[in-house]
C-alpha cells in the first residue's frame, strides 16, 4: 500500500465531532495540515490552538482555524456542521435544518477544492451525503458519507462482549439507513471465519435464542443512550471518521460500510445508503454486492423508498 504523502484535511464544523475528529487524524499521523472552519471563529481558533499544543507528542502537522478560503486545495473536505441531535430526535428529524446549512457549505468547500473528496458525517449522514452530491456536481466516488462504520464497529464491540472475545476477529457489517431503519446483516457476520451460528453452537456456551434481535436494538439505541446521558457523541464516530481519512489517504482499498450512491445495486437506485464499499486514494471505487438474505434484500429496499420520501419531502 501506499504511504501517505504530505495531505491537508480540512473539518467544517469546530463541535465536538469535528473536533475530535481533528484529534484522532492528530494522534494516527494521517496529514500534515489541519484546518478548521465554523461559524463560531473564536471556537474554531481555540480547538486549533488546544490541538497545537499536542505538537511534541505527535508527528509534525500544523492546524489552524480560517474561513473557506483557507480551505482551498484540500485533499478531503470532512463536513460535520449542522444541527446537533437533541434527545428525542431522531436523525432524519434533523433534514430540512441541515439542507440549508449545505446549500451554504457545499458550493463554498467545492470553489476552493474542486478536486477534493467530500466526507458528509452530519445526520441524517446518508441523506445529506446525497444532498452534498447534488450540489456539489462531484463524481459520485469523491462524495461519501460516514454511513455505518460507526454502527458497524458498535456491533462488532456488542458481539465481542457477548462471545467474550476480541472484536478484531469478528466480521460483522450494519447497512442500510444510519438511522432507526439500519439492518443487521447476520447472513455475513462470522467469528474467525466461521459463521456466527456456527460459533455460537459449536464453540459459545452463552448462546441465547434471542441474541440476533437484542443485539441489533442495542446498536440502534446505542446513540440515543449516550446523547440522554452527555448531549453528544464524539469520540467513536471521530475514530470512524480517521478510519475512513486512512483509507482514502494510504490507498488502501479497504471494504468500508461507507453511504455510496446505488445505481442498480440490488435493485436499488439514485440513493446513497451504507454499503460495504471499496475506499481507495479516489474516494468510493465500487460497491461490493455482498449476498444478503431474502429478507435483508427486503429491508433495505424499504430503506430506500423511505429515504426516497424524505427526499422527496425534505425542504430543497
């Protein structure tokens, strides 16, 4: 794989994901400029100047705050401004507020770094990854959402705590809607190569019968938990975030559960939903149409007609 070369990354958005976001790709080394945009300046310059202040113990990079000018010939664009989730929202409740936060972002990110890939992480993240394409007139490969990484890695943790076991050596993909519609695709999920029935019947002792539903539900609610008791995530998406960056960046044509645009994918078109997806140095490469289950073709079919009605619906 390639190595990383000298790279700028710039974070729109200075709250709490942006900036541990800005953190994370800080402590793996992954560019060698950082800069930060948000309407509030004086945050933007004091996440800057906190960050700055790490320099002695990571590899050299300079982060600074600026406007959209100081943005210009990014390497990737990473979006996390918008509206935050509130307790009692849901992600889609937060539409019509960040479509008009994009229609500003979008056309300002895209004048200074036409050759950039943008990284939609602002919710609802699979419908503003397609609103981003939209506006942004970019190839649907330089334009990708954060999607179910996150979700993803919560449910390799969940099923790690479960089997009691390392999470690294499951394989387990969330796909769909990064939302309250998202799917659990047990018909992929394996422990060291082996099918995770299989584990469970020939090697767990702790087996329930009901393990697959309550499982996926904690996924789901996971988000909801956390924003009750501290407002916010941050930490693990910003980590998903760095994930995501690293591959683009080393090039390394990891399959990521990223938002891509389907065009025929199981019968489903012109949406951008989580999908393992090929993440290259040129952004989204290909989908991966990974063999799904009947019923698991079935619900995410039913996550693009709902999210097609929230498009339809939404305030453009």
């Amino acid at each position: 794989m390639n190595t990383v070369k000298t790279s700028k990354i710039s974070i729109i958005g200075a709250g709490f994901v942006g900036s541990t976001s800005a953190y994370a790709l800080m402590l793996q080394g992954l560019c060698s400029e950082i800069v930060i945009v948000d309407l509030n300046k004086e945050k933007a310059e004091a996440e800057a100047m906190d960050l700055s202040h790490c320099a002695s113990f990571v590899k050299p990079v300079t982060v600074t705050a600026g406007d959209y000018k100081d943005t210009a010939n990014s390497d990737i664009i990473v979006i996390t401004a918008g509206a935050a989730q509130k307790p009692g929202e849901t992600r889609l409740d937060l539409i019509n507020k960040n479509i008009k936060v994009f229609k500003d972002i979008v056309p300002q990110v895209v004048q200074y770094s036409p050759n950039s890939i943008l990284l939609v992480v602002s919710n609802p993240v699979d419908l503003l990854t397609q609103i981003a394409y939209e506006i942004s007139g970019f190839p649907k490969s330089k334009v990708i959402g954060s999607g179910t990484v996150l979700d993803s890695s919560r449910l390799k943790y969940l099923i790690s705590d479960y089997f009691e076991i390392d999470s690294r050596d499951i394989e387990a993909y969330i796909i769909g809607e990064h939302g309250d519609s998202e799917i659990a695709a047990w018909s992929l999920a394996n422990v060291a190569g082996m099918h995770v029935d299989d584990y469970c019947h020939k090697v767990s002792d702790t087996c329930e019968e009901d393990f697959k539903r309550v499982i996926p539900e904690k996924v789901k609610n996971a988000a909801y938990e956390i924003i009750n008791k501290k407002g916010y995530t941050n930490y693990a998406i910003g980590m998903a975030v760095a994930r995501i960056v690293e591959s683009i960046l080393r090039d390394e044509n990891s399959i990521l559960t990223v938002s891509s645009l389907f065009e025929g994918e199981y019968g489903i078109n012109d949406i951008y939903m989580s999908i393992p997806t090929i993440v290259t140095r040129d952004g989204a490469k290909k989908i991966v149409e990974v063999p799904l289950s009947d019923s698991e073709k079935d619900a995410l079919v039913k996550a693009s007609e709902m999210l097609k009605k929230h498009i339809a619906s939404s305030e453009l």
